[in-house]
C-alpha cells in the first residue's frame, strides 16, 4: 500500500510540475484533469472512495470542464514566456526547495530524535 501511494505521489507532482511549466492552456487544463485524477487515486487508496467520487464529479466533471471550455472559447493566443520564466527563475528554486526538500529533511531529523544522539554519546 505505501510503494502505491508513493507512486501516486511521485506522479501527482510531476503532473503538478508540468501543469505549472506547460506553455499552453489546453495542457495546462489537461493536466490539471490528470492531477485531480491522481488525487482520487491517492484517496482511494487511503479508503475515502465517497470523498474521491465528489472530487472527480465536483472537480473534474464541473470545474476543469468549464476551465477546458472557457479556455476554447476565448482562443487564447500563445505567448513567448522566456523572459518572465528568466526574471522569476531564482523565486521558483527557493520554492520548491521550502515546498519539497524542507520538509524531507525535518522528516529525516525527526528520525534521529534527541534521545538517539544523547545515547550515543555515553
């Protein structure tokens, strides 16, 4: 169950990450399906079917169809990002570091608790 999870959580961030970085707007609605998919997943998963049903009604069924939908109908154009992805890149690092590596690392210090260091040392 947990090599399972892991994976759904290992895909949902990629997915999250290409959904951000994606240039157009249909991918990005279209990932954004796919995200909310591998959330329901994850909650299945957990044994929260009811909760997963309403997200991928609520969600997926009424939100991103009506973002798909209002995404066609305005035509939007596409644009050349490179100097907004250049100016924000530094703000994007440091981000992702606070959001993924950080709290990782708090896991692997909660591990090796207080205790552990002080027996170890008499």
């Amino acid at each position: 169950m947990f090599t399972f999870s892991l994976v759904f959580v290992l895909l949902l961030v990629v997915s999250c990450l290409f959904c951000v970085v994606a240039t157009n707007p249909i991918h990005n609605v279209s990932l954004l399906i796919v995200s909310f998919f591998l959330v329901a997943l994850l909650l299945i998963n957990f044994g929260l079917e009811f909760i997963a049903l309403v997200l991928v009604i609520v969600y997926v069924g009424a939100v991103a169809i009506l973002f798909l939908f209002v995404v066609m109908i305005l035509n939007i154009k596409l644009v050349d990002y490179d100097d907004f992805y250049n100016s924000f890149f530094f703000l994007a690092v440091c981000v992702f570091f606070l959001a993924m590596v950080l709290p990782i690392l708090l896991y692997v210090y909660d591990l090796f608790d207080s205790s552990v260091f002080f027996v170890l040392t008499e």
